[in-house]
C-alpha cells in the first residue's frame, strides 16, 4: 500500500506565483488553438493572458444582456404601437360613425383619411354624447393612448372631445364628477396642459390653444381639489403661454391668460395651499408678467397675498442658504417673485402700506427671499445708483426696484415692533424663567438685519427708524394703558433671555462651541438667536452715537416709556448701568475667543456653492467674462465665514464686537462707572511671560511682512484708482477692476495670516483694556527697542551707530557713503524758525527720522551755537519744534485749539489756503497751487513724525491734545501705516471736545419738544474761513445729496446731529489729520499705538499726570562736578538740601521744577528711571545770589552751592518761575 493515499484521485493543482512560465511552450499561441495572445513574439505572464480572457468574455455576456433589452425595449414599443392604433382606429371610428348617422352625412363622399376625418370632426358642431356611460367609454379610451400629445391628430382627437364633453356635460345632469371620473377627467387636463405646453410646434397646435385653454379652465371648476394636485404642471404651463403670448396675439389675450391663472386659487379646497406654492414656484418667478399682461391689478386683486406669503414660506427652505451669484437665472426668479410678493401686499392694503407695519408672516417670507438675494440684489442697486457702468454688472427692472426700494419707508420701519401682540418679555417673564427669545423677536432681527444687508447706504435711517420703534407691554410692569417699551430695551431683554447670552456670561471658555457649528444639529436655532443679538448689537452701537452722557447715565429710566411723561426717546432707550456691566461682560467674553482662537474659527472647510460673504456685496461683482468668472469661483473658495452662525462673516463679527465693546469703555474712561480692573482679563494669560510672548510674536508678524513684501511688494498698496475716475475702454477699466479685486482678496489673507500668528497682538491692539496699561507701556518701549536693533543693526546707542555707519562704509564701500548718510542726519537750525529748517532739511528722511540725529543750533547773529549733542541737542531740538509748530494764535496756525486748551488740526487750514489761491487767481489744476496745498500737507505730516519721533526716543513733550484727535490714533489700525485705515467713528460725545456751544446747541436740538422745522434749519452747513485781510468767508456746505432742499425734523434730526458731528470731527478735518496720521505711522507703527486709549496716548506724549515722587527721582538722579557722591556715600551738603526742599514742595511746585528741567512737567510713564536722558545736577558756583540754570537739552540742573534751605528754596522757586534756561549757566 501507498502510505501517502488518501482517497483522492485528483492531482493537486500547482499555482505559481513567481510570474516566471513554467510551461515554456505556453507562450507560444499555436500549443493552444483557443488561446488569444495579441503579441505571439513578446511572450505575456499566464496571470495577464487569463485577465485579458475574462475581461473578453465578460465583454460578450454584456453585449448580449445589451441586445436582449434593446429588443426587448423594440418590442415593447411595437406593442404599444399597435395596440394605440387599434385603439385610435376604435375611437375615431366609433366618433365618425356616431356624428354621420347623427347628422345624416354621407360616408361614401366625405374625407377618407383619418386626419382629414378628424378635421372635420373638429370644424363640425357635434352632437353631445347621448348617454353617460358612452361620454365615460369615450374618456376612458381617449386617455389611454393620448398622455403625451405628440401628434396633429392628438391635438385635433382633444379639441374635438372637450367640446363634445362641455356639450353633454350641460346636456346630461347626470354626469357625475366623482369616482372613476375625476381620475380620468385629471389625467384628460394632463394631456391638454402637455398639448398647450407644445404649442409652438405647428399651426393646429396654435389653433388649438384657445379651445383647449377654456376647457382646462372649465376642468378647474369641475374637479377643483384634483386640479390642485396637478399645480405645479398647471402653472408650468401657463407661464409657458405667458411668455410666447405675443406669438398668439390673434388667438389669445393677456385677460384670458389672467383668469386661466386665477381659476385654480378660487375654489377653496384642501389643496389651495398646494395651488399657492404652485403659483409661487412656478408661475410668479416668471420675468416681467407687467409686459406680457399689461396692468397686474388683475391678479391682484384676486391673490391672496395672506395664502401667497406662507406658500412661499414653504417653499425657501429648498434651498435656505443664499444663492451663488453663478445662479443667475435662480436668483432673478426670486427676485422677480419678492417684487410680485410686495406688490400685491400693498395692492391688497391701498394707501396703508407705507403707514404702518407688515406683518409677521409676511417679514417672514420676505426676510427669507432677502436672505437668499442679497448679494446680487445690492450689486444691481448699487449699480443702479452709480449710473452706467459695464464693470459694476447687471441691472433690476424697474419694476423690481420699485418694489424692493418700497421696504425703505419710515412708518412701516418703525413700526415693525407695533405688530407684536403682547410683550412676552417682560421683567416678570423674565423672573419666571422664560429663556428663550420670541418668535416674534427672531422675525423682526432677521429682517432688520436683510435690510441692513441689502441697503447699506441707507444703514443710517434704517438704524434711525428701527431704534423710534417701540413694542406695545401688555404686562403688570406697565403701569398704565398705551406704555410702549424702546425697540433698544425689547432686542435687548430678547437678547438678554437667550441661551448663548447666559452661556457666554457665565464662562469664558465656552464661547468656543456656541460660534461652530452645534453638535446636535440645531443650527436653525442658534442662528436665530445670533441674529437677534447681532441686531441689537447694531442698534445699540447706532445709540451709543447720539448718546449723550447726561442720558446714557439716567440709568432710573422705567423699562417701559409712559406716553404721558415728556422725555426724549434716547433717555427712555437708556439701559440700566448693571445691564451695561453684564453687556460688557457677554462682549468681553464673546471679544476674547473672536481674537484668541481665530485659528479655531478660520479652519478652512469645503465650502458650499451657494455660501456667500455678508460684506461681499461691497467688492464683489457679477460678470459675464470668462477671467471674471474664474475669479469669482476662486473668491468664493476665500470665503470665512463664522463657522457657528450660517453667513455671517467673521470680519463683520469681530467689527461690530470689538467697535461696541471699545464704545462701552470710552464711555467708562470718560466717566467711571464700572468697578476696578472690570476690564481686565488676566487670567486668561500667563502674565510671568506675557510680555515675552508679545514681544516673540511681533518679531514672527515682522518677518511675516518682510516675506510678503518680498513676494508681493504692492499688496498692501491702498492708492491705486478706482475704476470710475480711469479714462480708457471698458476692456482696460475692467482689468483694473479684477486686479483690486485681487489685491483686496490678497490683503484679507494677510491680515488674517497675521491674526493667526499673534493672537496677543491682536488682542492688545483691538482691546488693549485687557491688559494693564503698566505691562503695555513696557511692551511698547520693547516694541521700540527691537525696532531699533533691527534697523541700526544692533547699534542703539547713537555715537555706536556712527561709528558702524562710518566702519561699513570703510570696509564695503567708499567713505563718501558714509559721510552722505551722516550728512543727511544732520541739520544747522535757526532758533527762529526751527520747525521750517527742520521740514525743509528732514522731511525726505521718511522712515529714516528714527535713525540719530545731529543737531547744530544758529542763533539769532548767525553764530553757530556751542553745544555737543549726546542726545540732549536733540531733545531741545524736538521740544523747540512743538513749541513752535503748535502755536494757535497765529493766522497760519496748523492746530487750533478748544475751550480748555486743548490741540487739533485746524479743521479749515487747507479751505483757508485754497481760498486765498483762488483769490490770487490760480486754479486747482495749475501746477503752483497743487503744490502749495501739498506743502501744508506734507507739513503736517512731518509734524506726526516729530510727534512720533520723540514717542520713538522717549522724549516727554508738554503738548496736549484733544482727546477726539487722540482717539483717532487709538482707532488707527493697520499693518504699517495709518492711510485711510482709521476705524474712528465721529458721534456727539467727542463734538463736546471740538466746540462746547455747537454740543450744546445740537443737545437742545435734539431734545427740543416742540417742531424743530421752526428753526428753519437743512442738511447744510457754513464754514468760517479766516483770511488774511482779517475779511473771513462763509462758506456753505452740502451734509447729504440735495441737503439745501432737506428740511430737519422731529424725525431726522438725529441724522441731522449725526451728520453734523462727522463733518465736523471726520470730513473737514480728513486732509490734515490724515497727512498728520501718516506721518506719525512713519514712525511708531500704528498698531502700537492702537494699545492705547486716548487718555493713556496723551500720557505716552507728556508724561504721567499723577504726582511726583521725588525718591523715585532722587534714586534716579546723576550728579556731577563737586556734587558726585564719594566712597562714604553720602551726599553733597547741598543736595541734601535740595532734597529737603523738593519734600517740601507742593506738587504743583515740584511740577515746575521738573518742567524747569526737563520742559515738561510730568515723570515719566514707568518712573524717572525711565526718563531720557537721566535727570542730573551739578555745580555752577559758590555765588549765594545766582540763580540756578538748566540745560533743559540734558535735563540738566546747575545749582550753585547754596549754604542754607530757605536761600535754595527762595532761589530755585523765583527760577523756575522766570524761566531761565538753556545756555544761561
């Protein structure tokens, strides 16, 4: 026996997976008859051969599959075929048969063809059916072959039963509409509504259109609820005969298509509802129905706009996301069905619908088609608005813009809160724990906030009639029948109620997940209550703009306003003070995460088509080009919107956060009123190495910029031109206009990679009240100190960077290199006239004024003055040219200055040159008068980078400016230069520190009770120009389009007052403060300066206003001559006295003392040890009647050795007073 046998026969099979032949004559095709190898000389593995063998034979199977369902298919449709015939030779014979015998025609000598039968079926008058059942057989049969009319004869068959079916329909009662019959007579309106929509395709369709459009109204009224179900094809059709009515004018008329519209919305039924959304969907997104049906009064007058607005309303959340701007086709039947929308809303409330409010349901559906429009729809209005332009895209009819412009009207605006029916927001409701904001409230925020969206130039009075409006209270806390509580207080308590407030107050570190997208999918409701928020939010910042202090603090106003106590309508909009310190709280909270975890918030995700940019209706345009359309998709892949709240854009967020947030704390800096260190959030940050890490980040954000202006040396260039002012073909003009496109996108990038990389920075300059301000001053002189390492090379000290110029030009260049860069930083000045030698020989440093500068001084006999510049020359220098420049009581004066002395630009400097050029005969395009008006500018730019210089050098000033000017450099923000980049907002708060009367003045304006039109007052105002005859000019001034024809009311004065402080504190003064911002900028980048509030720059400029610490300046004090203090450590015996003397003092003296020294009166920021260069003394002489002296360039002071404490007290007082100086000693 074999051991190895186990019963099976078959021998193993052998696979080998080396890919290596081990039949060496399989290669070869003739071994094997069925064996196909495409290449018999390049032998292939078995593997690959056995592939290509399946792949063929799985190949035929399907070639066979394909052959018998393409048969199959053949003969289904040859059956069908036969089997329609049969049954239309049935039915034409039983109808021929039945109207020649009824008639009496003779069979023999009529028409023989089947379509000739038909024809004359149709032409004849038949006879209607003679019994029930025969009309139904008829119908039953007709139906079967006659779904899709594709055919003459399938036209002529229709026409000629609906006649016959009306006829026997009015001559048998006993017809019945019910059972086997609304099916079939459903699907005969079928094929009648497929035969109408075919219409064009030959004449007898033509023909047929106005027989067979009467039957399927008729259809309408006989099986009304069936019909209904069918609406949607029903409609199809009927915008279908609306479009090519003009091909029929013979045939049809615009009434007759007006009532086919009609007939399906008379019945009442279950199903109108269902007619509603059909008309909405399909028929009134058709464009321009006015053209092809004259006057719309007609359907007007029989929609139901209170049926229409909820079927639309079913309708939006198909596609609830804003549509792509690509969708042109989409967005236009939205837009063409919102204008249809309004108009028959104000068809249906003639003469009301511009006086009082719409109703819920309707702003609901509006706001909806709004939403899903804006982008495209304030393009096109704003398109309109410009005129003619090829670049800005397409254009709304009219129509349209009629409608859509209706919104805008004051008394529908206001009164939008009116249409709540009780207030269920009250104190009361609050207390029994109802959380969650209205229904009524989320209606009304999403959309005020669509109107905001898509009217952005009316922002204002949207803002103005929103904030007038007010909601009826219902509740106990009324007092008293017709109280009305503010629109601001209602969208607060909704705001206030809602789920993320109470979230975000109570914890910092939840706010993350409330702005991404929520976890359990309830998008629809956080949305709502971040619309409501974000509403108020823009409310409240409207306020806070004419708001003044007396009525922001009458914090006792009642929640509600009874109509019966006189009281103007911003006091009654005063919140409480301890809801404000809860709002800053929310904002605080809210403000962090937006800045610290932006990295969170800016992941980049796929984005949906339809996604869309809040703001980008601002830059973005529909085009048709092909460049314009790729870019377009590409900006679309750019959009950031805030993943959490669908469609708002992080950007506009942050904005209207951070502006309301820093709004709140001016207004406690001016006037206190939260607790101590209310705004500071250090325990956020690690504090030990806060200063360390800002300072790391801003060394990443520096060379981040030098990478990017390497890469893309204009992207941060703000002065190209704007299309409109380029003369050239609108080919080229729209090239420019894709490129700013571009650069904008590029520079929205940058700045959001920047935020990325310092979220500290970020912080402290969009909130520096986070911080302490000591920590901020120290990471500003860090700030400082780095920036002049990395531009003299590592050389701080002024005498080491002369001497590395004056090396590296030796080593790698000629000694004239040297001398000329040195040269460049020197300057001889005359002490007459320092600030004009010192612009005539500096202002085209630029930049380069940060670098060491050497001063030589010329006095008045022309002798150059003694003196050897370690940086004392200099700060006699700088403070030599403020003293000059700031001087207001001259007629050429650069600054003015206010009641209390305080400096700012002169608004009317460069109106008043202008005016005396004019007179002097030159035009504003000749070459001398551009370059006088430059000259002021640049003037006043180099006066910014004094002022920055000696910020730069730690050079205190005693110059105090005016704390609206001040807050313009808080407010300037950028990457490195303050050019059109300020975010300052003018209101009626700072107007008080321009000029007291006219703040006043506008106060009792705005809270006058009478008619403010008996004041005669218009949008326009004049300006005084002094000239230099001593005759001034009055110049009147235009505050909006047509402003001489605008009267100011009870109902605009508000804008009035708003207008009217940006003139004053913005526009006029735009050019100077501009110029001077720039200059500034040039030299201390402005998001330092964004750190600091006005008051904390103002201390930056001249010192710190709180007492003076004399051990603080006696620790700090270097003594010289015989005053140095030896081994035994002990001090001289006359600066023991001196010493004495200064405890003595009252503040106000020591203030001069140091001014006497140092010509300025306050210590520095961080204490005297800080002071630049140190405070010193030393000796001058032993004569007791000689009168101390400085050196005000050093901070020097020469005390005699005076022997007893009241002769150096006596001495010192009368010096100070009569102001001996520099060069006296």
């Amino acid at each position: 026996m074999f051991q190895s046998f186990t019963g099976n026969s078959r021998r193993p099979r052998q696979v080998n997976l080396s890919g290596r032949a081990t039949n060496p004559f399989a290669a070869f095709p003739g071994n094997s008859p069925n064996r196909q190898t495409p290449h018999a000389a390049n032998p292939e593995s078995a593997v690959a051969i056995a592939q290509r063998e399946r792949a063929l034979r799985q190949h035929e199977r399907d070639r066979q599959t394909a052959s018998r369902t393409v048969q199959r298919v053949w003969r289904g449709h040859q059956s069908r075929n036969t089997t329609y015939k049969a049954w239309k030779s049935e039915w034409d014979t039983f109808e021929w048969e039945r109207v020649t015998s009824t008639l009496g025609f003779d069979d023999d000598r009529g028409p023989t063809s089947d379509v000739e039968r038909l024809e004359c079926l149709a032409r004849l008058s038949a006879p209607p059916y003679p019994t029930a059942d025969q009309c139904l057989d008829q119908l039953r049969l007709l139906v079967q072959f006659v779904g899709m009319v594709k055919k003459k004869d399938d036209v002529l068959r229709l026409v000629y039963f609906c006649n016959v079916f009306e006829q026997t329909f009015h001559a048998l009662p006993t017809i019945a509409t019910e059972n086997e019959w609304t099916e079939l007579l459903k699907r005969l309106a079928i094929a009648i509504l497929h035969a109408l929509g075919s219409a064009k395709d030959s004449p007898t369709h033509e023909a047929a259109i106005l027989p067979l459009l009467q039957t399927i109204v008729f259809l309408v009224d006989l099986i009304p609820k069936r019909m209904a179900t069918i609406a949607k094809q029903y409609y199809q059709t009927m915008a279908f005969l609306t479009k090519n009515i003009e091909l029929w004018r013979g045939t049809l008329s615009p009434g007759q298509v007006t009532n086919a519209v009609l007939a399906l919305l008379r019945p009442i039924t279950s199903e109108t509802m269902t007619a509603y959304e059909a008309l909405a969907t399909s028929y009134l997104t058709v464009p321009n129905l006015p053209t092809y049906l004259g006057e719309l009064d007609g359907l007007a007058h029989q929609i139901n706009y209170k049926l229409l607005a909820p079927a639309v309303e079913s309708y939006i959340p198909l596609t609830k996301e804003r549509l792509s701007t690509d969708d042109v086709e989409g967005i236009e039947g939205r837009l063409w069905l919102l204008a249809y929308l309004i108009f028959f809303h104000r068809y249906a409330l003639p003469g009301q619908a511009n006086l009082q409010a719409p109703d819920l349901g309707f702003l609901n559906v509006v706001s909806g088609l709004l939403n899903s429009t804006s982008i495209y729809l304030t393009r096109c209005l704003e398109a309109d608005e410009s005129g003619p332009d090829p670049i800005r895209g397409p254009y709304l009819d009219q129509f349209v813009t009629d409608q859509v412009s209706s919104l805008i009207n004051q008394s529908s605006i206001t009164g939008l809160l009116s249409r709540i029916k009780t207030s269920h927001l009250s104190h009361t409701d609050l207390s029994n724990n109802e959380r969650n904001a209205s229904k009524e409230a989320k209606i009304l925020a999403t959309y005020a906030l669509n109107l905001l969206r898509v009217f952005p130039r009316r922002g204002d009075d949207i803002r103005m009639w929103l904030y007038l409006g007010s909601a009826p209270s219902a509740g106990p806390t009324s007092g008293q029948p017709g109280a009305k509580i503010p629109a601001i207080k209602y969208f607060w308590q909704a705001s206030k109620s809602s789920r993320i407030f109470d979230i975000i107050s109570k914890d910092s570190t939840q706010v993350l997940p409330l702005l991404q997208p929520p976890q359990d999918g309830n998008q629809e409701d956080q949305d709502q209550e971040w619309t409501i928020i974000l509403l108020f939010f823009e409310l409240y910042t409207f306020l806070l703009k004419v708001m003044d202090d007396e009525e922001f603090f009458s914090s006792a106003s009642p929640f509600t306003s009874s109509p019966n106590v006189l009281s103007s309508w911003t006091k009654e909009s005063a919140l409480p003070l301890e809801d404000i310190k809860d709002m800053t709280v929310f904002l605080k909270n809210l403000a962090f995460t937006l800045y610290w975890n932006v990295t969170d918030l800016t992941k980049k995700g796929p984005v949906p088509s339809s996604a869309v940019d809040l703001r980008s209706y601002f830059n973005n345009t529909v085009q048709t080009s092909e460049p314009i359309e790729r870019f377009e998709v590409e900006a679309k892949k750019e959009i950031n919107d805030l993943p959490g709240v669908t469609g708002i854009p992080l950007d506009y967020f942050k904005g209207l956060v951070t502006g309301l947030l820093r709004m709140l704390h001016e207004r406690d800096s001016r006037r206190k009123f939260l607790p101590q260190n209310h705004w500071l959030m250090t325990d956020r940050f690690d504090m030990e190495g806060f200063i360390p890490a800002v300072v790391a980040e801003e060394e990443k954000r520096h060379e981040f910029q030098d990478d990017d202006e390497d890469s893309e040396p204009d992207l941060l260039d703000d002065e190209s031109p704007e299309p409109s002012q380029l003369v050239g073909n609108s080919h080229a003009r729209r090239l420019i206009h894709i490129q700013a496109m571009r650069n904008s996108q590029r520079r929205q990038a940058h700045n959001n990679a920047l935020a990325a990389i310092a979220p500290r920075l970020e912080i402290l300059r969009n909130m520096p009240f986070f911080i302490p301000f000591a920590t901020r001053v120290q990471i500003f002189r860090q700030f400082i100190f780095r920036d002049q390492q990395r531009r003299r090379k590592g050389f701080v000290d002024p005498e080491s960077w002369r001497l590395s110029v004056a090396q590296n030009a030796m080593i790698n260049g000629p000694p004239e290199g040297a001398a000329n860069i040195l040269a460049r930083h020197h300057a001889d000045i005359r002490r007459e006239s320092v600030f004009e030698d010192a612009f005539s020989q500096y202002y085209s440093l630029g930049d380069g004024l940060k670098e060491p500068i050497q001063i030589s001084f010329i006095d008045q006999f022309g002798a150059m003055e003694a003196g050897i510049d370690g940086g004392g020359v200099t700060k006699e220098f700088l403070t030599s040219i403020t003293s000059q420049a700031f001087k207001t009581d001259d007629y050429e004066s650069m600054f003015a200055e206010n009641d209390h002395h305080l400096l700012y630009p002169s608004p009317t400097a460069v109106d008043q040159l202008k005016k005396v050029l004019g007179e002097a005969g030159l035009t504003s395009s000749s070459a001398e008068w551009q370059d006088d008006v430059r000259g002021l500018l640049r003037r006043y730019e180099f006066l910014g980078r004094v002022i920055g210089k000696c910020l730069y050098e730690g050079i205190l000033v005693d110059v105090n400016f005016a704390p609206f000017f001040l807050l313009k450099w808080a407010l300037t923000g950028g990457s490195r230069s303050a050019v059109k980049e300020s975010s300052y907002r003018a209101n009626l708060n700072d107007l008080k520190d321009l000029d007291e009367g006219l703040y006043q003045g506008l106060l009792q304006l705005k809270n006058y009770p009478g008619n403010v039109e008996d004041f005669g007052l218009d949008f326009t105002i004049n300006n005084v120009i002094r000239m230099p005859s001593g005759n001034n000019r009055t110049v009147t001034v235009e505050l909006k389009p047509n402003g001489s024809q605008t009267a100011v009311t009870n109902k605009n004065r508000l804008v009035y007052i708003s207008y009217i402080a940006r003139y004053r504190l913005q526009l006029q003064p735009a050019l100077q403060t501009n110029a001077f911002l720039q200059g500034l900028g040039q030299i201390i980048q402005p998001a330092w300066l964004s750190m600091f509030n006005q008051s904390e720059l103002q201390t930056l400029v001249s010192g710190d206003k709180a007492d003076i610490d004399v051990e603080d300046l006696r620790r700090n004090t270097l003594y010289g001559g015989v005053y140095v203090i030896g081994d035994d450590n002990l001090e001289h015996p006359t600066i023991a006295l001196f010493w004495q003397v200064m405890h003595e003092m009252t503040n106000e003296e020591r203030q001069k003392v140091i001014r006497f020294v140092t010509s300025t009166p306050r210590a520095p920021l961080l204490g005297f040890s800080h002071l630049r260069p140190h405070f010193s003394i030393r000796d001058s002489s032993e004569d007791q009647e000689r009168l101390p002296s400085t050196s005000t360039c050093v901070n020097l002071l020469k005390l005699p050795r005076y022997s007893d404490k009241e002769t150096l007290r006596s001495k010192l007082l009368y010096a100070v007073s009569s102001g001996a100086g520099f060069d006296l000693s």
